[in-house]
C-alpha cells in the first residue's frame, strides 16, 4: 500500500513536471512563418534599426559615429537580477550572427528564443520587439547584413543563482510575454495605430518607463508612468498625459524634442534618453508625429 | 503690540537673511548659470523656427551669455555642494572632474566659434544650434540627474 502511494506520488511529480516543462518550454514560430517574405527592403530595415535603438546597447560604449554601426556587443547592463553582458550581433560568422538564419534571428526577436533553442534573457526587449511584423524583421535582418563584422566576443552574463537558470525563463515568459497591446487607445486613427506600434514594438519605450513587480515584469496597470533608473540615482520620468514633467508639452513639443534633443522650455535631453534621441532623430518627421499622438492618448496616470 | 512687531521684524530679517545664503550657495548659482544659458538658447531657438525675425543683436547677445555662463560654470562645483537645494548634479561630477570641466570648456570654445563667425541667417542660427545642443546633451548624458 505504502510503495503503492509512492509509486503515485512519483507518477503525480514526474507529470507535474513533465506539465511545467511543457508550459513553459521555448516556443519559436513554426518554420513556415518566416518563408515568403521575399527580398529585404532595407531602407525599412534601417528606420526599424534606428527606432528599436539597436546600437545603444549592441555598439561599443562610448564609440561615435560610423563606429555606433559596429555592432560587437560587450556592454555590461546592471539590473536587480545580476550584470548582463550584451552579445555581439554584427554579421560575424563567429562571434556575430553570420551563421545565422533569417528564421533564427525572428525567434529570437520575437520569441526569445535563441539559436540552440534556449530561453534568452528579456533584458533583450523581446517583449516588445514581440510586435513587430514579420516584414519588419525581414527588414531588419536584410539591413543588419549589410553592416561591418566584429570578432569581439563578450563576456558570459554574471548572474547569481537562480536567475542563471534558464529554464526558470519559462515561467517568465508563461507570466509577462505578450504581444497584445499595452493599452487601449483609438487605433482607427492610423496615425495613433503607427504611434502604438513604434512606441510598444520597435521603440520598446515601456521597457525603461513602465515600473516592473518582483518578478521583472511590468506593472501592466503603470504603462509609461515612470520608474526608478534601472542604472542608479534618479528617476525615469513619467510620459504619460498625466506626467509632471511633459504633461504640458504639445504634440509639436514632443517632435521638437525627439528631433532636436531640446525641451520646449531649453534644456535639453540627459542620461540615457540622449542616445534614444539620437536614433529616433533619424526616423521620419511622420513617426515622430505618430509616437506623440500616440503618447497624447495613451492613459494618464500620475 | 510693539514686542510682537519686533518680533515680526526679527522673522521677517532671518527670512531675507535665509533667502540672500541660499542664493549664494554654489548649487543656486550654477542653476541659475543654466537658468540663462537655457533663455538664450530659447532665444536662439526662436529665431531658427521662425518664430521671431532674425536680429544679430539678439543672437550676439544670447552666444555672449552662453559664453560666459559655461565659463564660470564648472567654477560652482566645490566639495560640500554635492547635494541640497534641489541639485540635480550628478556625484560623478566629482569623480571625474577632469572631463566634467572638459566639457564645459568644448561649449564655450564651440559657442566662441560661433561668435567670431555670427550667424547671419535663420538657417546659420539652426546650424549652431545644433552644435550647441549636442555640447549640452553630451554632458547631461553622464552628468545631470533628473529626479
């Protein structure tokens, strides 16, 4: 009777697992999805480069102009959860991703799944880039080829048990991955729709200003209503109609600064925030337009 | 009656008194350096968006406070100013003190260039602007903390 109950107990644990691993195992799209999408159309490819800021993580710190396009990884990124070190994703067949299929480079963006299919880290905003069209990342991977190779090989990440296991990942992505809409807002305009898509996909502008629970995700009910600075002292400000600080900007302001780096009363942008001006500047006067519409509907929160 | 108007006037002295300190303390002063070098450059902006009609006295008055104010800027920084009175310098002023006043330096350098050659458009205004702003972003980037 007492081996009986064991027995069942084992065959209880042994499915509950088998449960757990299966709900939350990695899940790349099937194959399929990434056929037929033709021939890159790179210049798209470049402004989703710029828009998703790429290379203020991937390039080299402190490297400026040309170099920015040098994508050889390597830079650490502090959070609760240990030090990340962000890989290189230049077109090196060793060190980069030139072995890499279009297929591969999609699941990773908008899966989190990596080649040998693991679990990746969401400090690489997949869930937000998990919105982002398959023509989209196409283009991005078409343009991505086109730029300079780097052999640098970054450090593994440091990250203290049990965050360095990846399995647990599962159970992250079972509780926050999505690539629903963050919030309602009026997407029959489809210059807030643009706005929707570039801020809470490419931009992955919720990663900074949205605060996070416990657990690393977003507190759903904050969206854009600001958080501690993930690298220290200070705050990332609230830029929801309900911010103090950007609440009485216009929509025009709100181009102005994305263009120009200056605040509507002159001072100008700091901190991180200087480099994602940098890279949205280079989007169309259009977008810009589109991601303050959509800032503009979004709820107020205070 | 007379006690508590004595009184009244001693509170009201060691209120004056109170404002004239702060004002001197270091932090005032650099926020108030800034105060100005952002109301030029919000004149200067004006003129390159065409919202004001461009006037060389203006715009040589505004590169001459920008001048200046980065000049005495990294002056305001002594130990003992590292907080209070809402600062929003960050303590890595003072660590890397060096390459802080470096980049007030390459402002007032940039900005006296531009001085020598004054802009003599709306369109030579927008240009400066420009490499004026990215001299106060790249030190806002490490050094400025928003709270």
């Amino acid at each position: 009777m007492r081996i009986r109950n064991l027995a069942l107990a084992a065959v209880f644990f042994g499915a509950a697992a088998a449960a757990a691993w299966f709900v939350t195992r990695p899940e790349p799209f099937a194959a399929s999805h990434w056929e037929g999408l033709g021939a890159p159309d790179l210049a798209n490819g470049e402004q989703i480069f710029w828009a998703g800021g790429c290379t203020s993580c991937h390039a080299a710190a402190k490297s400026e102009g040309e170099a920015r396009l040098v994508l050889s990884g390597g830079l650490p990124l502090n959070s609760p959860f240990g030090t990340f070190h962000v890989p290189n994703i230049s077109p090196d067949e060793t060190a980069g991703l030139g072995e890499w299929s279009l297929a591969e480079f999609g699941n990773a963006m908008t899966r989190g799944v990596g080649r040998n299919g693991e679990h990746l880290y969401p400090s690489f905003p997949y869930g937000s880039y998990a919105r982002l069209t398959s023509k989209d990342i196409n283009d991005l991977w078409g343009f991505m080829q086109t730029l300079p190779k780097s052999a640098n090989v970054a450090p593994p990440h440091e990250l203290p048990f049990p965050f360095n296991i990846r399995l647990l990942l599962g159970g992250w992505k079972l509780l926050f991955l999505t690539d629903q809409s963050r919030v309602t807002v009026d997407t029959s305009d489809p210059k807030i729709a643009r706005g929707q898509y570039l801020v809470e996909g490419p931009g992955h502008c919720g990663e900074c200003h949205t605060p996070r629970n416990a657990l690393g995700g977003f507190e759903t009910n904050l969206w854009l209503a600001g958080a501690p600075n993930p690298e220290g002292e200070g705050r990332i400000p609230n830029i929801t109609p309900g911010s103090r600080s950007i609440s009485g900007w216009s929509e025009s302001d709100i181009v102005g600064y994305l263009q120009t780096g200056f605040t509507p009363d002159f001072d100008t942008v700091g901190g991180s925030m200087v480099e994602v001006q940098q890279n949205l500047a280079k989007l169309p006067a259009a977008d810009l337009q589109a991601i303050a519409a959509y800032l503009k509907a979004v709820p107020a929160r205070e | 009656m007379k006690s508590k108007a004595v009184f009244l006037a001693i509170a009201l002295a060691g209120l004056v008194a109170g404002a004239v300190t702060a004002a001197d303390e270091p932090q005032a002063v650099r926020q108030e350096l800034m105060k100005k070098i952002g109301a030029s450059t919000g004149a200067l902006a004006a003129i390159a968006k065409g919202e004001k009609p461009y006037d060389a006295a203006v715009v040589t008055a505004s590169l001459q406070t920008i001048s200046e104010n980065s000049k005495a800027f990294p002056d305001q920084f002594p130990a003992g100013s590292e907080t209070g009175l809402e600062t929003e310098a960050s303590p890595k002023i003072w660590e890397n003190m060096d390459d802080f006043r470096a980049k007030s330096v390459k402002l007032a350098t940039d900005v006296d260039a531009v001085l020598a050659q004054l802009p003599a458009d709306q369109a030579a205004v927008g240009a400066a602007l420009g490499v004026i702003g990215k001299d106060c972003a790249s030190c806002h980037e490490n050094y400025r903390i928003k709270k």
